[in-house]
C-alpha cells in the first residue's frame, strides 16, 4: 500500500475560505496559521457557517506578511499576520464552544468589514499567543490506552487555536471518490473536499478505511487519529455560492451514520519535532487496526 499527502489546506478565519499549500510547517496545535482567527458577534461568541452561510464566500490568501480577505462587493482586508501582541488593550476573551480563551482583537477596521459583509455587528480575533486550547484529554487518553504499541511521543495535553476539537482533520480522496459515486448514482453534483474542510487529504487507502488508521507517520512526524469527526449540516453549504442544500449529508445519512452522528474524516493529534514541515506528495506510513 502507496499513501501519499494529496493536499494540504488551511483555514485561517474560522469558517471562512481554506487555502491550498504544497507545504505547511506543523507544530502541536496543527499546521501554522490553521484557524488562527475567528469571528465573534458582540458578545465574543464565535460565527460559523451553521448560522451564517455566507462566510463561505469570504476567501482568505497567505500573502508575504499578511493575511488577505476578499469577499463580493467589498475592499480587500489586509491583516498583517505575525505581529507580537504585547498590549492588554486589545486582549480579550472569547467563545468557542464550549471553552473560553484568550484572543486579540483586530481592530475598528476588520470589525467594519465583517459587520459589513454579514449584516451585524462582529469583530475579527485571532488567538492569543498565551492562549492554552486543549483538545478533549477523554478522547486522547482513551486513545492511549486503547494503543499502547503506538502511543510513543504522543501527549495527553494537545494545544490547538480554533477549530472545532482537535489540532488537525484527515481525510481520504478515495472516499471522496466512492461518496461522489453515490452522489451522481443518485443524481447530484459531485463535490470537492472543500466542503469538509481537511487539512490533510490521503491518497492511497481504500475508501473509508481512515476510520481503522491508528497512527499516520510522515518523517519525523506522528498523527494520532483519535476520533471519527461528526459532521453537521456544514457540508451542505455550498463553498463557492453560499446556497445551503440537502447533499452530501443526505446521501452521507444512508451510510455513514453511527452511534455518534455521521462521520467523514478523522481528528488527530500531533507530535512532531520542531521545525517539522509537511509537503504534497510526502510518503505516509499507515498504522491499521481492522
């Protein structure tokens, strides 16, 4: 068996537009910039596409030093993207979920932008460089125990910025390939792997047979996959014109749920030296239990 990284993608706004890479350096908390920032309505909880579709259009661009945002019918936002935040001014805390984290505030100006595009007041943040995000501990540890012989650099304890639960998102191309079967079997369109928003794309293994990797090693870097990813009505939404419809997870539903929700992908963790870099075409060794 050949696997090999198809792609590789980040997401720098939460819920906003992914860019493509031919590589992406990798730390604890995923690969770098990967939903770094996020937007957050007046009373620091966090927007997605669940309630606002229309964050798909917003396209994001890694340019030099700064993140660049482009939507219809607005100026480009230009944000620089590596700039040490040492002013409590602009600290302030925010709402992911269930968790609660330090964040900076982009100013008087992205915020316009954002209330502008979407209709109501909101303000553009990205992640406190002190901020602690920890991916659920349960999850990891029942991982730990369940696979000893693969748990070695493997942390209890993962720091991730915003993404919904866990520092990275796997997906497998031939499971894209056997859902768009199913989808045109059934007279729809097929679609591209931006409406479930990996980071890391597989070539490679049989269709869904990600749901039995234990463990990905790429070089010097390991991935833990350690739960399934329960899919919401996201993948709906079309990612290029922000209509909300029924497919995939109509067709999904007839196959892919379990006692969880309906699964696509599968969260990782990830332990890699410092400086690691993944690239397009890397080779993966896979780890499998059936």
């Amino acid at each position: 068996m050949s696997i090999t990284i198809s792609g590789l993608f980040v997401y720098p706004i939460k819920s906003c537009g992914g860019v493509s890479l031919r590589e992406s350096e990798l730390g604890e908390g995923g690969l770098r910039y990967d939903r770094n920032w996020m937007v957050v309505d007046a009373d620091g909880k966090f927007l997605t596409q669940r309630s606002h579709p229309k964050m798909a259009l917003v396209r994001t661009e890694l340019k030099f030093s700064e993140l660049v945002i482009r939507a219809p019918g607005m100026l480009r936002l230009d944000i620089l993207r590596d700039v040490i935040e040492d002013d409590d001014s602009v600290k302030v805390r925010v709402k992911v979920w269930r968790d609660e984290v330090d964040a900076v505030d982009e100013g008087d100006l992205a915020a316009h932008w954002f209330s502008t595009f979407l209709g109501e007041p909101c303000r553009l943040v990205k992640i406190h460089p002190d901020a602690r995000r920890i991916a659920d501990v349960a999850r990891v540890d029942a991982w730990l125990e369940a696979h000893p012989e693969e748990a070695e650099g493997i942390a209890r304890e993962n720091v991730y910025a915003f993404a919904d639960g866990f520092p990275i998102l796997v997906a497998n191309q031939q499971s894209l390939e056997d859902l768009n079967g199913r989808l045109r079997d059934g007279g729809h369109a097929p679609i591209a792997h931006d409406r479930f928003r990996p980071n890391i794309v597989l070539n490679g293994l049989d269709a869904f047979d990600e749901d039995y990797v234990v463990r990905l090693t790429i070089g010097d870097v390991s991935l833990a996959l350690v739960k399934p990813c329960t899919r919401c009505e996201v993948p709906n939404t079309d990612q290029h014109t922000g209509d909300v419809g029924v497919e995939p997870m109509g067709t999904l539903s007839g196959f892919r749920s379990h006692d969880i929700g309906i699964t696509y992908g599968v969260n990782a963790v990830v332990s890699a030296p410092a400086g690691a870099v993944l690239k397009v075409g890397d080779s993966v060794e896979a780890a499998l239990n059936f």
